[in-house]
C-alpha cells in the first residue's frame, strides 16, 4: 500500500483520478462529475483507457471508490480544475 492519502466523495472536479476500491496506487478513473469510470491502469493501451473511461462503474460499487490528489511529477498534461479553480 503506498503512503498517499485517500479520500471518499466526489473529488474536487472532472478529471482522472489516483483511485479505486482496493486503494491501489497504479489504478486510475475518470470523474464526469457524477460517475466513476472503471478502472485504467498505465500499461493500457490509449483505446482500452477510452472504452473504459467511457463506461461508469456500477452504482452498487460507487460509494466503494476511493480517490487520491496524486499527480505524478513531470505529467505531459497538468493537473488543473476545469472549472480555473485552483
């Protein structure tokens, strides 16, 4: 297990997240805002992480997901709150 903090709720945006059910530090979901997506990991391929970012995780295992604010250092794409909140 690693030494991040995990939170329960809704995450602060829309996003992907450091999160899952087990608290595994190398899954991550997308956030619609509503919705958790099923689970992605790095060694995805770019079409296996859009099918499954496109596909909500059951609502029965919703309250089950678990979110970090972990963002790796140096990430091609930022981590930012579309909303331009910090």
């Amino acid at each position: 297990m690693s030494d991040r903090i995990w939170h329960s709720g809704p995450p602060p945006h829309v996003g992907w997240w450091n999160a899952s059910m087990v608290l595994d530090p190398v899954l991550w979901s997308w956030w619609d805002g509503e919705r958790w997506s099923l689970c992605v990991c790095d060694f995805n391929s770019a079409e296996a992480v859009n099918k499954r970012a496109l596909r909500p995780l059951p609502d029965e295992y919703r309250h089950r997901m678990r979110w970090t604010d972990y963002w790796p250092e140096g990430a091609r794409v930022p981590r930012i709150d579309p909303r331009g909140e910090k």
